[in-house]
C-alpha cells in the first residue's frame, strides 16, 4: 500500500471521467473495503424505507387521516428519487464522481432529519412530508451513486451477487425499523410515541452526517465512464450506441418502475391488510407481523444471493418473479393467516428483484453507465405512483381488494424478466458480463491513467510495478 502525504481534508472530490483508472479490473480483495463501507448506506436507506411504513399507520392513528392521505409520506419519499437520480445527483455524479455523491445524499438525509423534528413537535404531516421529500432526495442521491458503485466495484462476473448482498443489509434495515415502531411508536400514548418519533430522527440525523465526514475522509476507489466502456469492449456485450438508442436501459427502467410501486404498495398497506384480514389484530401487532415479513424479505435476499453464484442471476430473477405473481393473486380473495401468509411468500420472492434489474439493465451501457444507471434508480418513482392508487381502492373498497393493484405492475415488471431469459437480443449481453474473466485473471495491457489517490492501497489482478502520473507514483500492472 502506498501511504498518502495529502490531507485528507485537501483532497479534490472531482474524477476526470474520461479517463481509465486501476479500479477497471479491481479484484475480490481489493474491493472488499470500500464494498463494506458502502454496504452501511444500504442498511440506512432500509431503516428509513421500514421507519416509514410504520409511519404511515401511526399518522393514520394519531392525525385521524385515511389510507390515501397517509400514502403522501411515500408520494414525497419516492417523488423524490427521479429528482435526485436524473437531476441533480446525475450531474453531481458525472461531474465528480461517486463519493462526492455519497456525502451530498448524506448531507441532504441529515437535514431532512432534523427539519423533521419541528414538524413533528406542531403536529404538521404536510411539514413532515417536506422533510421525507429532502430525505427522499438525499436517499435518491445515495441509491443513484450507490446501487452502480456496488454493481461496478469488483469483477463483473458477479455484480448481481455483490448488489443482493448489499441490498440484504438494506433488508435487515427494514426488519429492524417495524419492530422499533411496535415498541416506540404503539406502546405510548399519541404525545409520547410523537416524542419518540424525534428523538428518533434526531439519531439519525447525528448518524448520518458523521458518516459523511468518514466518507470524506475515505479513500474509496473511483470508477470512470472510461472503465466501463472498457469493461463492455473487453467482453464484447452490447453495441456502442448513443444513448437514446439504449432500449434495453429503458425496459429495466420501466421494470424498475413497476416492480418498485408494487412492493412498496404491499408493505405501506401490509398493517392496514392484516388488521382488516385477520382477527384480533390491532397496529402494534400488525407491525410486528409486518418485521416478520420484512425478514422474509431478508433471508430471500441472502438465499437470493446464494442461488447466484451457481445458478445464472437472470434465471433466479425470472423464477423469483413469476412466484411473484403467483403468491400475490391468493391474497386477493383469502383472509386470516392464509392472506398473510400469501403476502410473507411474495415479499419473499421479492427480495432480489430491485438489485437484479438494477444489475441486469446496466450491462453493455459501457461509457453510459453513470447516466443510466440514474434512469434505473428514477424507476423508484413507482413507489410514489402506485401506492395512493391502491390507498384509494383500499378505501372505496377493501385493503384485501387492493392486492390487484400491485398484481398488475408485477405483470408489468415480469415483461423484461421473460425478455433477459428468452430474448437472445438481452439474453446474450447480460450472459457475456456473466462469463467474463475481468478482475479474476491478470490486467489488460494498456495505458491506463490513475490520479494520486484513486485507486492506491487496493487489489489489482496482477503483478504490480510502479508508474510515474503527475509527481507521484501508483500502482500498476504489467
């Protein structure tokens, strides 16, 4: 490892992103570091995603509102992501580079935060969805830096192994928030569980901006535009087409839209559903049951990951999918435990879907992969769409009833699991990433430009030999 003379606190957030770095072939071992520091935003984003549908029934209780109004919380979570991931984290993210993207979303959930703790204290659910609409952004600013960096930090041959590993800890997150709220927020009085509810935020938000002084501190590795256009040349996926020419990009996005309304539709109703469908169940217990489910989600993350590195990811995905659909449909019409238990199978099989799309639509991007993979993330904005949509069936109707509504946008998202399995137009440039050997076997030969401190201290795949950039020396294989 190379020890470094600059500060860390002088040290330029800026990449150029036309040029290829050392981290285009980091190995397993040299990605291991900063895939774990990463790995910590995922399991904040899940605490925040899970705080958030137990919120959405304690508004409903303490503020006296019904099921469409409550789902404003998740139209301003989630309204914000395109924002964010086609706005001004894209730029953010083109312009400088992941880790600056990194403290800007972390910097923006901290605010969100705090300007959350007056909201709450005047008893104001527009002012509190104000501040989900900044964490919103600044989660949208971590998903659209974070999800890619998981995907392209390491050997391609298993981003979609490393993306449902991380994604796993996003799902303990969302365990560890409902069981939280049955304790924090149910077990008081209305004026109490509110007095909770601020300190719980005021936690995170200490947490969350001293984590972005240790991501500014941090000396991750970058990865360039040029790294990846590299990385589809040397395994040949995909053609080098302009950008609005890349429909398979837009059909993961579509799908991502989809997938996304329909899961955070089951989960932001799951209480509302079991204490309609099965009796003798009041919010605290319903949150209980919905950690229960959340854990399912969980354990078919881990074993969604397993799967993976035997069986091609494209065909979990279309396994885990289809029983989507398939488990979905019965909560419908069943009720008691038979409904719930319907609905803990689905969100199961739920558990790979978002990061598999994520990884499968961002293969053959090459010099796009920055600006795409903001497309992907903007597909999140389902979660804004749909739930109000199944709020309102919810109460013209039933909750029970409201299930079509997800079914539906499951159909939608299964369309580009049919087409990553059976289409060889989409089938071959997700299988060449596949077999590819990059960041396993030794380093392409090829003038490859590193600033002072982007990729010193991690693995490269081969033999390494000094090289003169700027007045510094770097690693660099022969």
């Amino acid at each position: 490892m190379v020890s470094s003379k600059q500060s860390p606190w002088k040290r330029s957030l800026r990449v150029p992103d036309d040029k290829r770095t050392t981290t285009a072939e980091l190995t397993l071992r040299g990605s291991l570091v900063p895939l774990c520091l990463v790995t910590v935003l995922f399991f904040l984003w899940g605490f925040s995603y899970g705080l958030l549908d137990t919120l959405n029934k304690h508004f409903q209780n303490t503020l006296g509102i019904n099921q469409a109004r409550s789902s404003g919380l998740q139209v301003a979570y989630f309204g914000a992501y395109p924002l964010a991931s086609l706005g001004h984290a894209a730029w953010i993210l083109r312009h400088f580079g992941y880790r600056a993207v990194f403290i800007w979303g972390l910097l923006l959930y901290g605010l969100g935060a705090l300007l959350a703790i007056p909201s709450i204290i005047h008893h104001s659910f527009a002012g509190f969805c104000v501040c989900i609409f900044i964490i919103g952004n600044g989660l949208g600013s971590l998903e659209t830096a974070a999800n890619p960096y998981i995907c392209v930090c390491g050997p391609p041959k298993y981003s979609e192994l490393r993306l449902n590993i991380a994604q796993a800890f996003n799902g303990i997150g969302t365990v560890v928030a409902p069981v939280l709220g049955s304790y924090v927020f149910f077990a008081f009085n209305e004026e109490a569980a509110l007095r909770n509810v601020q300190w719980v935020y005021l936690a995170i938000a200490c947490f969350v901006l001293g984590l972005g002084v240790v991501f500014y501190l941090s000396d991750i590795p970058e990865i360039t535009d040029a790294d990846m256009e590299f990385q589809a040349a040397k395994t040949h996926a995909g053609e080098d087409l302009p950008f609005r020419k890349q429909y398979r990009l837009f059909h993961a996005a579509f799908a991502q839209f989809c997938y996304t309304g329909a899961q955070i539709a089951i989960a932001s109703f799951f209480i509302n559903y079991v204490t309609e469908t099965r009796p003798n169940t009041d919010s605290a217990l319903g949150s209980k049951f919905l950690a229960g489910a959340q854990a399912a989600f969980a354990v078919g993350r881990f074993g969604g990951a397993a799967m993976m590195r035997f069986i091609k990811p494209r065909k979990v995905f279309g396994v885990f999918l289809t029983m989507c659909v398939v488990f979905i449909s019965p909560s419908i019409t069943q009720r008691g435990n038979i409904g719930m238990c319907m609905v803990y199978v689905t969100m199961f099989f739920e558990s790979i879907c978002f990061p598999t799309i994520m990884a499968l639509g961002m293969r053959g991007l090459g010099r796009h992969s920055k600006r795409g993979s903001g497309y992907i993330v903007a597909g999140v904005f389902g979660g804004a769409c749909v739930p109000p949509l199944m709020g309102a069936v919810a109460d013209r109707h039933s909750s029970a009833l409201s299930m079509v509504v997800p079914l539906c946008f499951f159909v939608g998202a299964w369309s580009y699991a049919v087409a990553v399995n059976f289409w060889p137009w989409y089938r071959n440039t997700v299988d060449a990433f596949t077999a590819t050997d990059i960041g396993l076997a030794g380093r392409c030969d090829g003038a490859i430009e590193v600033g002072p401190h982007e990729a010193r201290g991690y693995g490269i795949a081969d033999g390494e030999k000094g090289v003169s950039v700027g007045d510094e020396n770097v690693p660099r294989a022969g």
